[in-house]
C-alpha cells in the first residue's frame, strides 16, 4: 500500500470468470483511485502466475466454477492477500463462510456496497 494523502492499494486481482463483471469492478476502481494497478485475468494459470509475484494485495473473485480454487490458492501462497468474495451462487454464503474471505458480498453488487468493502480493506 502507497501511504500519502489516500491510501491505495499496491495491485488489486480481479479474476472473475466473467470479464464483463471484471470490466465494471475495473471501473469501480480506478474511478475511486483505489490501486495503482488493476489486473483483470479469466484464466486461472495466469491468475496463479501473478499470484505467484507476491504483488498482490487483493484478490476479487466469485465462487461460481474456479473461484473456490484460486482463493485456496491465494490464501495458502500468500496470507496477507486480502480476499474480496461477489457471488450470487445459491450456496455461495455457505462456500464464503467456508473460506472466510475477508469480505463477501452477494451480488447482485453496487457500485457504493462494493467500493465501501475495498475501503475497509486499506
């Protein structure tokens, strides 16, 4: 994390198997000016590449196909990654609970619901 006049985030994750949702959380983001990077991966070799850096300080992701596996593998790779959890999966709040990611939000996701929970990561 950059200290100065807002705090900010070194490189935020988002590795949603959907692009579309990485596209808009992407804009969330850089809009609030909450990292100095922003990766945005589907696949998970390259998510476990990056992951594999060190550089990471958040991992945004869902539960739906590969999610659980990625967060396994972030949180046993690097346990101070802070972990963010959008799901509207049925039993998505049971898989979270499971994890325990830092924070878990049910999509569907505000704009303002999910800056808010990357806020209060910094």
């Amino acid at each position: 994390m950059q200290e100065g006049k807002k705090k900010k985030f070194r490189t935020i994750l988002l590795a949603d198997s959907n692009s579309s949702t990485n596209d808009v959380m992407r804009r969330y983001i850089k809009n609030e000016k909450l990292a100095e990077e922003i990766i945005s991966l589907e696949n998970r070799n390259e998510q476990e590449e990056i992951l594999r850096t060190g550089a990471v300080d958040v991992l945004v992701t869902g539960l739906k196909y590969k999610g659980f596996g990625i967060v396994k593998f972030a949180k046993e790779l690097s346990p101070k990654t802070k972990i963010v959890i959008c799901s509207g999966s049925v039993n998505s709040e049971d898989l979270a609970r499971e994890i325990q990611p830092n924070v878990f939000i049910k999509k569907p996701v505000s704009m303002g619901e999910f800056i808010k929970a990357v806020r209060s990561l910094l």
